[in-house]
C-alpha cells in the first residue's frame, strides 16, 4: 500500500505540535468544525470539539507535563475526492498507562494546508 506522502506530512506535523504542546502549530493543523470521537477501552465513547481538543492540550502544556510519545506508524493514507484519510496507530500513556489507540482521521484542504476535521480513535489497553 503506497502512503500519500503529504498526508502522513500533515499528520506527522500535527503529532509533533500536539506532542510538544505547540498550541499556535496544533490550531493550525485542525479545522475550527473539528469533532474528536473515542471509543474507550470500556465501550463508552467520548467527544470533543475544537475549543475541548485545545484546552485539553492547553492544560497538559500548563501543568508542565512531559511530552507525550511522537512514535506511529501510518496504516493507510490516501486522497479520496478532496478528502485526506489517514490511519495510524500510536502508543501513548495520558497518565493512566501506556494504551494503544488507533486513530482515523479525514483531512481537507483549507488555505492550502491539509487540515483535520474528523478524528475517530480506539483506545486499547497496550
């Protein structure tokens, strides 16, 4: 499976901010429409907007907490009429131990960036 190359590019610079709680790079990575939905190891699942994702980061990066794991490997990223989707899985510990997550993200062009409007994510006890 070939990879397309600007959408891995885009993803990969949106783990980086996110990573290193870069807030001004992470904002310009999503879309201000953007919906977040994880399926949790327990079945329930948890949504976030824009406004959510961002504090979310915005209180890892004020709380002084390390840096979260940049590591993925991209599963699948292909353009489909003029939407970006991307597939990969990380590890990644939020404090409760290292779990598996498997993301799915669509991406669109907005000011000739690719950008994320849809993040859907499996969490997995690692």
């Amino acid at each position: 499976m070939n990879l397309n190359a600007t959408l891995t590019q885009a993803v990969q610079a949106l783990i980086n901010a996110g990573c290193h709680y870069h807030l001004e790079e992470l904002a310009q990575c999503y879309t201000q429409d953007l919906q977040i939905v994880m399926l949790q190891p327990n079945g329930e699942t948890a949504i976030f907007d824009y406004e959510q994702n961002m504090a979310f980061f915005q209180n890892l990066r004020d709380s002084g907490a390390a840096p979260i794991n940049t590591t993925v490997t991209f599963n699948y990223a292909q353009e489909y009429n003029g939407i970006g989707y991307v597939m990969a899985t990380r590890l990644m510990n939020f404090g409760a131990g290292e779990q598996k997550i498997i993301f799915t993200l669509m991406l669109r062009q907005e000011a000739g960036k690719w950008r994320v409007f849809r993040e859907h994510a499996v969490i997995q006890a690692a």
